[in-house]
C-alpha cells in the first residue's frame, strides 16, 4: 500500500512545478518539438526561397547572354551589308553621305563592350555603362520614318539603289527580312531589355552591390521606352491623317493640324429628320472633331474611290444619347446635339454602334476635361499677370515722379548758375507700343461652329 512520507509532498510540489516550466519554456512536451520543428520548417522556407530566386536570376543572365549574341551578330550583318558595302558601291550617291542604316553602326560599338561585361559576369556595371548611351536608340527612333520615305523614294528613283537592296535582301543571312524590317530591331531589342532587367532586379539579394545600378538602369531603359513609344504613337497618327486626307476630294477639310489624334472610320446611316430615307455616311471621328462625308460618283474618272466631306461638326460642342441599343438587339441609333444642329446615327450592327458610342463618349469627355485644364492654368496665370501689371504700374508712376523732381531741380540750379542746363526725362508718347501682357485678351467668339460644305 501507499505510505505517507514527510516532506514528500514538498519535493513532489517542487518536480512537478520545475517539469511544468520546462515543459512550457519547450524542453519536453508536445509544445517544445512542434516549435523546434517550425522553426527549421521557416527556415528551409526562407532558404528554398532564395534558391528560386537564384535559379530565376542564373536563367535570365544565361537567356540575357545568348540573346545578346545573336543580337551583335545580326548588328554586325546590317553594318557590313548595308553600310560598309553600300558606302564602298553606292558611295558617290547622296543617300550614301547620310547613311541608311540610322544609329546602328554606332550601336555595335556599344554593344560589343557590353557583351564583353555580360561575359565576365559584371550584369550591374555593364547595364551602368548601356544607359549612358540609351540616346543613340532615340535618334533610331526619331530617324526611322524618314529613312523609310527616303528608302521608298530612291526605289522608285534609282535603279542602281534598288538592285543593291534587292541583292542584300535576298541573301540567306537576312532570312528574307527586308532593310525596313531590320532597322526595328534596335527597337525590339530597347523593350527586351526592360523585361530583362525588372527580372533581374527582382530576383537578386537586396543586400547585393548590383541591385541598385540594375533597378537605376531599369529606370532609364523604361524612360526610353516610354519615348520610343511616343514617337511611334506620332508617327502612327500622321499616316493615318495623311491617309484619310488624301481620301478626302479637294482641299475643303485640312485633316493635318496640330493635337489632332485620328480615332476611328467606318460607315453608318444619317437618318433624316424630315421622315426621307436614311443615307449612307462615311464618318471619320477625330480628337476634335467629326466629319461626315459622302462616297464620290462611281464613274468619276479621277475621285471615284474617294469621299465628299458633307458636314464637320466640332466634338466642343457635342452631346451624346443612346436612343435604341441599350440591350442586345440588332444594332442600335445614337443621337449627336450640337447648338444648331441635331443628327441620328443609325446601325444594323450592335457591336458596331457600341464601339461608336464608345469612341465618341470618350473622345467629347476628353476634350471637355482639356479644356478644364486649360482654364485652371490660365486662372492660376492671372494673379501672376495682375502683379506683373501693378509692378510696371508702380514703376512707370515713380519714373514720372522722378523725371517731375529732376526737372524741378534742374530749372533752380539753372537760376542759379550759369552754364549749366536742366535736365528734363522724356515723357512717354501716347502713340507708344503697349506689351502684349497689357492688352485685352481677345474675346472668344463662341467657338466651333458646324460647317455644312
């Protein structure tokens, strides 16, 4: 049987508190290897994180390499086909002084001394040392679409030109790429490297020395970008509105002009409000704004493909309404206000007359919202003019006031002594010029207004 033992109960106390806190501080129990192993669990977490990103960032600079490669040999093959041996053959044209292959050759210089850092492994210090000279891709950029009217013109022009492209173009190097075609990949190339760069910036250690000249390269490669892209939205748009220009008879609407932004075209029925039958147009939307032609005669000899412009309506003044087509059906009718004229527009085609909505909602929400810029920036211009005019106000007065005292004091030290003569300011004429900061601001004589031609 049990037997009582003094002082037991003490000791029992004192083993069963000291098991209980080693227990809780996880030395034994359930608590104390459920903890440990965690622990190793977050660990080999945090390891095996690193080590994905280290495979991510090893793949990317092996892909990075064996792209750029490929791509100084094909900078090499433009240089030597069509600048080397153009200057040599075609050297006493005009077109072989100012070169037909833009900035490349100046490119390959760069991009061989970045290969050669992209080989030893300096990816930070080489992509430090590409930004410096990220402005060679602009003047690419900028010179494409005049090289490309140049190259079109001289094909036409000289037969000497074109069997030497015709000769480069169809050598197996080139793949049956034409000159046109080449001189985009600079521009390719631009973009390829952004990708690259937000990869290996995201994939490195923080604490790594490359991380910052890869995430400043990736800033400057992306701003080049952005312009790149700018200049090829420009060059898009002017050949759209040279295109729609010259589809246009006579010289009644000038597409060409500046901030205009060519949207969309297609046709769609103008439905009268007298009750006559509806009349296929030909709309043409633009930044500004819309106008509605009509097709030429078919037996016209000379404008038989081209369209009469009928109406141009300004978007400043325009209000659009959806009458029918809210739900799927077949087509839809728009309704366009202007102050002296209203117009319904008319499609069988839903998809069609929903995309139509679509461009002119936000085409007039756009030209509404500039022109709320323009007035805030002129408002916040006005205090700067009305001080600008007080500061000449007060000065004009105090030159006055001066030339009044100076003429005073003349005429005394005249009475006074001999030989001397008073000195008087000269006033300002009445007929003088006033600056164009003083003058009244011109009134604005409505705005648009709609033009039937």
């Amino acid at each position: 049987m049990f037997r009582w033992i003094p002082g037991a109960r003490s000791s029992y106390g004192r083993s069963r508190s000291v098991g209980y806190r080693w227990r809780m501080n996880g030395g034994g129990g359930a608590g104390g290897p459920r903890r440990a192993d965690a622990a190793r669990e977050d660990g080999g977490t945090v390891q095996e994180q690193r080590e994905r990103w280290e495979r991510k960032r090893a793949r990317t600079m092996r892909e990075l390499l064996e792209t750029e490669q490929r791509y100084v040999e094909e900078l090499e093959l433009i240089t030597k086909f069509y600048d080397d041996v153009f200057r040599a053959r075609c050297g006493h044209l005009k077109i072989a002084q100012k070169g037909i292959c833009g900035t490349i050759p100046d490119m390959l210089k760069v991009h061989r001394t970045f290969l050669s850092s992209l080989a030893r492994g300096s990816f930070g210090s080489g992509f430090e040392n590409l930004s410096q000279s990220l402005d060679l891709y602009k003047k690419h950029a900028e010179r494409i679409q005049p090289t490309r009217q140049l190259l079109e013109t001289q094909k036409k022009k000289n037969k000497l030109f074109a069997r030497f492209n015709k000769l480069q173009e169809s050598r197996p190097e080139f793949e049956g790429r034409s000159l046109e075609q080449l001189l985009e990949l600079p521009l390719k190339r631009l973009r390829g490297y952004k990708h690259y760069l937000r990869d290996l910036a995201e994939n490195n250690l923080p604490r790594n020395p490359d991380t910052k000249r890869l995430t400043g390269s990736l800033s400057a490669v992306c701003d080049v970008c952005r312009y790149v892209d700018d200049i090829a939205m420009n060059q898009e748009n002017l050949r759209q509105l040279q295109r729609v220009q010259k589809l246009l008879k006579g010289r009644t609407l000038r597409v060409l002009g500046a901030g205009r932004w060519y949207i969309r075209e297609g046709w769609l029925s103008l439905v009268p409000q007298s009750g006559d039958e509806v009349k296929p147009r030909m709309l043409f939307l633009f930044s500004d704004v819309l106008a509605v032609t009509s097709p030429c005669h078919p037996m016209h000899p000379t404008n038989a493909h081209k369209f009469s412009c009928r109406a141009v309506y300004p978007l400043m003044e325009c209000r659009v309404e959806r009458v029918l087509g809210h739900t799927q059906s077949q087509g839809g009718l728009i309704s366009l206000s202007f102050e002296k004229e209203k117009i319904l527009l008319m499609s069988t085609d839903q998809q069609d007359i929903n995309d139509w909505y679509e461009c002119l909602v936000t085409a007039v929400r756009k030209i509404h919202s500039n022109s709320e810029d323009c007035q805030n920036r002129q408002h916040e211009a006005a205090p700067e003019h009305h001080r600008l005019t007080k500061h000449r106000t007060l000065k004009r007065t105090w030159v006055e006031e001066l030339g009044e005292g100076s003429a005073a004091s003349g005429s005394s030290i005249s009475a006074g002594q001999e030989g001397t003569s008073s000195k008087r300011m000269k006033a300002p004429d009445q007929g003088s010029a006033v600056p164009c900061s003083q003058t009244e601001a011109p009134q604005d004589g409505g705005g648009w207004r709609c033009a039937i031609l």
